[in-house]
C-alpha cells in the first residue's frame, strides 16, 4: 500500500460497459490510478486506450461465463466493477413483461452472475472489491421506468446482502448511486429543455454529473483507503437527495 492508501499500481480491474457513459470515466480513472483493466462489453472502444476487450453480451448467461473465464485465465481480478445498464420506459399499466425481463436481465441477474464468477476467487485469496452502479432510483420511484428502478433498488439490497456473508472474508461489496449524469442514459430528457432546466434547477451543485465525477468515487472504494468501507451506496448526485 501507498502512504495514503489510494494507489491501484498492480491491481486489475473488470468494468462492464466501461466504454461508454458513467463507465470510460471509471475506466479512465482506474487506468489513471495504476490499475489494468479490462471492459465487458459489447461494443468495443471508440478510440485508443490501454484498456483490454473482452466482447460480452450482459443478455446472455453463457457469454458472461465465458468473458469471466476469459478474463479469469490472465490472472487474479481483483476489482470487479458492475457499471453496466439499461434502461427502458413504458408506463406501468402496459408494462410488457419481455422488456421487464431484459432490464432485469442485465441489471441485475448478469451482476449477481458476475459477483458468483468473480467473488469466488476473491473469496478464497481472501480480498477483492466490488462494487455496484445503484441509482438515485434505489431510492425514489421514478415515472414510467418502473423495472430500471424494482432493478436498481435490488442492486442496493444485493450490495448489503453480499457484504453481510463476505465482508469478514476480506471482500468490500459496495455501490454508487449516481444522480443525473450527462450521458447517452439521459439522451431524453437533456433535449427536452424544460426537464433539463426543472433537474438543473434542483441539484445544489446547480450542473448534471460526468463521468469523471464517477470515476473518482469508484477508485476510492476500489482502493485500500475503503478498506473498513462495507456495504455502503454511496451517493454521488451533486446534493440532490439533501435537497
Ligand atoms: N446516467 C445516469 O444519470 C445514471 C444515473 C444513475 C445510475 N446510472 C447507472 O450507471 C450505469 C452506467 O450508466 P450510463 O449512463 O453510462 O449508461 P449508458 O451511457 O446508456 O451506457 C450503458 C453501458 O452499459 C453497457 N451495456 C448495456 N447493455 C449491455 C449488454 N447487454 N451487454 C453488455 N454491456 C451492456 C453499454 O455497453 P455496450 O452498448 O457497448 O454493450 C454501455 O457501456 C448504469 O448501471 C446506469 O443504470 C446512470
């Protein structure tokens, strides 16, 4: 360890969809602290980066297996990073089940797939972080994304469940919960402009988030300075939720 504990110099890391949105500011962030990392995703990078791919649908239980074993027979993973999501609106009342189970699917059985696959080997070394992309939506309802928020506010439980059975076995199992960030998610509602000035109006840091502002949160819980730091959501929204 460093003198103050924040170094990831000789840890590697696995971010899912850590190409694009919330996920190249983590990736970027985890590269900029020292760490190798490797994205799951399905589309590759759009420019240079010292990141590696591995091309993994989060929709298919078999392609996740096989990326994790992948990733597994370079080494030891010791940060696994579940940013990976998807979003799709419908009011309640005709809410079609397919689309209810495509969310689920990716927001929630992949990351309890990939805690299993990687939480394992962490597990028996003793060590390991993971950490989870909850949503302000772990906490409120929302409107008209009913499975997004039932998906994210089961990322939160999940994060305490995990860190309750693994947190005396050397693994920190926490989560971010971002709040309105800049990124493709939110393509919607940044073009409609009365929504967009409504949000900006109501955030005390009076601007939406990057992904920067991400990617410096998930070093610190992926770092030793988080050691004693277990089963937290921890939210990054510019105020938003003390407002
Ligand atoms: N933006 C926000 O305001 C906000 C707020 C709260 C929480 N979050 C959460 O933060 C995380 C990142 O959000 P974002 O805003 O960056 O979203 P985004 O811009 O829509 O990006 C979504 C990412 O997930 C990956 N992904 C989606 N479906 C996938 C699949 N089937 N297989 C593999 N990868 C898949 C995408 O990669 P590929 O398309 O290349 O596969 C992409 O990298 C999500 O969990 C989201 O719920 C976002």
């Amino acid at each position: 360890m460093d003198d103050t504990g924040f170094s990831l110099t000789g840890k590697t890391a696995v971010v899912t969809g850590g190409f694009r949105g919330l996920g190249a500011g983590i990736t970027a962030a985890l590269l900029d602290a020292g760490a190798e990392v490797t994205v799951l995703s399905r589309g590759g990078p759009d420019a240079a980066t010292r990141a590696r791919w591995i091309q993994t649908d989060l929709a298919d239980e078999s392609s996740i297996a096989s990326a994790a074993e992948q990733a597994l027979s370079r080494g030891p993973v010791h940060i696994l990073v579940n940013n990976a999501g998807t979003q799709i609106r419908h009011p309640a009342v005709e809410f079609p089940l397919s689309d209810w189970d495509a969310v689920f699917q990716v927001n929630l059985r992949a990351v309890v797939q990939l805690c299993q696959l990687f939480g394992a080997p962490m597990l028996q070394r003793g060590a390991g972080k993971i950490i989870n992309l909850a949503s302000l939506l772990s906490f409120q309802g929302g409107v008209t994304v009913p499975a997004y928020s039932a998906s994210k506010g089961a990322i939160a439980q999940l994060t305490k469940a995990l860190c309750n059975e693994w947190a005396g076995r050397g693994v920190n199992v926490n989560a971010i919960a971002p709040g309105y960030m800049d990124t493709e998610m939110n393509a919607a509602l940044i073009a409609d402009p009365v929504r967009s000035r409504q949000i900006s109006e109501r955030i005390p840091a009076a601007r939406w988030g990057t992904p920067q502002d991400v990617g410096g949160a998930v070093v610190f819980l992926a770092s030793e300075a988080a050691a004693y730091i277990h089963g937290q959501v921890l939210v990054v929204d510019g105020g938003w939720m003390a407002r």
